[in-house]
C-alpha cells in the first residue's frame, strides 16, 4: 500500500475514459479495494490525496473543484463530476 508521502502527485498521463481507469488511478492510494459506489474515505482516500487528483485532473484540462470531489468521494462520484466538468 503507498501513503500520500510515497505518490507526491497524482499523474494523468492520457485523459480518463471510464470509471475503471479512474478506478485503476486511484486504487495504489487505498488500503482495500472498495465498490464504486463506497466512500474512499474508508478505504484510505486523504483530503491530501484529492487536493492531487485535483490538480492532475486540471493538468489534463479538466476543470473540476475540489468542493465537488469532496461532496462525493467514491469512484462513482468522482467520475460524474469528471463527466459534469467535461460538458459532457
């Protein structure tokens, strides 16, 4: 398992084209695989850790906030304010 010490920054090298991608991104930071619909805030998700994926979201030209994340922190969550964000 890796801490938020041991991954700096989240990268997003390609943009993310499913929630299983996301899922893929994600699942270093967590101490046990979760549901999509689960808040990762139970599985080991840091405010550290979305304040990085954040920032890596927005590299990759993906206007997100971090109040939005926050609201919902499951993979499920995430990916509809990814979605939302996208104007898609």
């Amino acid at each position: 398992m890796l801490n938020s010490n041991d991954n700096p920054k989240i990268t997003l090298s390609a943009p993310l084209n499913s929630k299983e991608e996301l899922f893929d991104h994600l699942l270093p930071l967590l101490d046990e695989e979760p549901e999509f619909d689960e808040n990762l805030m139970d599985y080991g998700l840091t405010s550290i850790d979305v304040m990085k994926l954040v920032t890596g979201l927005r590299e990759g030209g993906v206007e997100v906030k971090f109040e939005d994340l926050a609201k919902s922190l499951s993979i499920d969550g995430i990916w509809q304010c990814i979605f939302q964000a996208r104007g898609v």
